[in-house]
C-alpha cells in the first residue's frame, strides 16, 4: 500500500477510534442563522466565530471528540488572540475535517427530490483545504421520503455525485466522510425507513466501488433506521437499533472503516440511547459512533446564547458531558442514570 494510502486509514482509524466521534458543526450560512434565530444570537461572523471556538476549545474534548466538521469560513477563522481555529484543534487532538459539498438543491425532473451539489472545481478546493490543514471533508446527499418518493434516479445520482466526490478527497490525502442522509420527516413507518436507507446505502457502494474508492480510508455518515417524525406508534429503541444494524449489515462492506450516525432531529439523549443500544448488539465489522451536530450542541448552543460571555463554562461543561455521554454509548456502556 503507499504512503498516501496508508496515511488515509490511519486517519479514518482515528476518526472512529474507540469512544470517540465527531462534532459536526459545518452549518452552512442559512442553517446557522435558523440556529441562531431560535435561541436570540444574531448571526454575525464574530457571533459565527465566538460561538464554535467556545466548543472547540473546551477543555478535554478531544478525550471523546475525534475531529470536528468545519464550514469553509471556520477552517480560515483565528481567535481574537490570534490563534488559528484549527491550531487549537490540533494541540487539543482534534481532528479537522471540512464541508465541501455546496449544497442539496432542488432537483430537476423530480419533484420534491434534491441534488446535492459541488464537483465542479472540486479538484482545486481541496487542494487549499489540505494547505489549510484539513484532514478529511463530508458531503451530505438528502433523500426524502413521500409519496411515491425517493425515485431510483434521485438515489443513483446522489450516489454518484457521492462516490466521485469521495474519490477526489483520497487523491488529495483527504478521508471522505460520506453522508447519505435518509431525512426522518414524515408518517413513514420503521420498514419503509428500512428499505428506503437499503436501497440508498447499496447504491452508494455500488458507485463507491464503481469509483475505485477504498473503502478503509472511507467513513460512513449515516441515517438511522427509525419511524418517520409524525408516524403513530413510533418504533422502540430495541426495535431502532435492531433494524438499523441489520440494514447496515445488509448494506454496508466490512472493509469500511467506520460508521458514524446523524443525529436528523432526534432528541439529544435519544440519539445516545439508540447509539448505546446499538453497540449493546454485539461485535460488528466496524465501530459504530457518532457525527451528531444538533444531538451535541443543542443544550450548549441554548446556554451559551442566554449570556454568551457569562455562560461560556457553562456551555462548555453541557458540550463535554454530550461528548462523553456519546463516548460511553459508541462503546455500550452509557446508561439513564449518568445523565445526571
Ligand atoms: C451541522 O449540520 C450540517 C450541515 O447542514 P447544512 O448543509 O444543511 O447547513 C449537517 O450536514 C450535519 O452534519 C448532519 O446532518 C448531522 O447533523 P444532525 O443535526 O442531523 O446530527
């Protein structure tokens, strides 16, 4: 193997190391601001900056925090000291890893559907992510469920866009993240979750070997398995975990790295208490951790924006304990009783 790939899976070892995940904190402009909008933060770029270096640089998080997804003015942002964001991440053993997709948009021919969107100049973008200092990237695909959707071709193309996404990031040295997000909006119920994420997950490695992507320098975001946001009688954490693990063993090569779950609006406990049972299941090909942005931050972000100066220890301190709640669950050992 050569030294470039060998460099790829030691760091997609690292990002699933054993009790430990990653934050994700690359909210593009317009999420942010929703963010922001909902606790009373105005969104400004110092805002922007105060508010992330906060949670990059509270003490100890990279005992359970791996490495953190980065938007494109982060990765470039220096603290009013001067020091670099991604310095600080360095020196705290926290990987820093970069969005790179531009988007999902509307796509065309399918109504409903989206496109995510940003090869074009991809090649060259991610030449200065590496000179900035990034070592791995994400892109998020979105597959909605509804009526009659997602279509085959909405799957296939975000799989594609998905694969040769990922196999410009292993040129460049970079460990691509690949996000397939199965949106958990709706009144579907467990078994259409199942099918749809089966299909969209046997798509995306079917490209990915297409693609000439090695799979042990590759690291899977992924959905879970879960009942729709309005379905009536909602599956149970047993039931989530269970049919999520099957469908990933239906789906997913052994020869990834790792797999690494979304949180997609799920309460922040019941985030680590479906990851916890998951790894109660029993040994699996890869560690199975977490990529969660609103499952980690909501507590710290509602703190931190009632005072942002006074409460930044505080905020802090409810990020750590998410982070390590997480850990323990990444590893099945999280239980009720340590939420405090
Ligand atoms: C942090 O949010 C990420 C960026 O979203 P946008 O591009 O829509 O602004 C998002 O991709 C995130 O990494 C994943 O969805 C996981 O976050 P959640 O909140 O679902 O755990």
């Amino acid at each position: 193997m050569s030294k470039k790939l060998e460099q790829l899976v030691t760091t997609a070892q690292a990002m699933v190391a054993p009790g430990r995940g990653i934050l994700a904190i690359d909210e593009s402009m317009g999420t942010i601001k929703k963010r922001f909008d909902a606790v009373g933060i105005e969104n400004t770029e110092d805002n922007r900056l105060d508010y992330r270096s906060m949670m990059l640089t509270a003490d100890g998080l990279g005992e359970h925090i791996s490495g953190a997804i980065l938007f494109d003015e982060t990765i470039r942002q220096k603290m009013p000291d001067g020091t670099r964001l991604v310095d600080a991440m360095n020196d705290a053993g926290i990987l820093p890893g970069i969005k790179v997709d531009k988007g999902a948009k509307d796509m065309a021919g399918f109504d409903g559907e989206k496109i995510t969107e940003g090869l074009d100049g991809l090649r060259e973008r991610l030449a200065e992510y590496v000179e900035l200092g990034a070592k791995f990237c994400k892109w998020r695909a979105v597959i909605t469920i509804g009526d009659d959707i997602p279509s085959r071709s909405c799957i296939d193309s975000n799989a594609h866009a998905l694969a040769r996404y990922a196999a410009l990031c292993q040129e460049a040295g970079l460990v691509p993240i690949v996000e397939p997000e199965v949106l958990m909006n709706g009144t579907h119920d467990l078994d259409t979750s199942f099918d749809v994420t089966e299909a969209t997950l046997k798509s995306l490695f079917q490209q990915l070997y297409e693609q000439n992507v090695m799979l042990e320098g590759t690291v899977l975001k992924a959905s879970m398995v879960i009942s729709g946001d309005q379905a009536d009688n909602r599956a149970s954490t047993q039931e989530v975990a269970e049919a999520t693990v099957d469908c990933l063993l239906n789906s997913v090569p052994a020869a990834v790295a790792g797999v690494v779950f979304l949180s997609g609006g799920q309460g922040d406990v019941e985030a680590t208490e479906h990851l916890n049972a998951m790894n109660q299941l029993g040994e699996l090909p890869w560690p199975l951790s977490f990529s969660y942005g609103r499952a980690l931050q909501e507590g710290c972000l509602k703190e931190w924006a009632a005072d942002p100066k006074a409460n930044r220890a505080s905020a802090q301190k409810i990020l750590l304990h998410r982070a390590r709640m997480n850990g323990l669950a990444a590893q099945g050992e999280w239980g009720s009783d340590l939420e405090g």
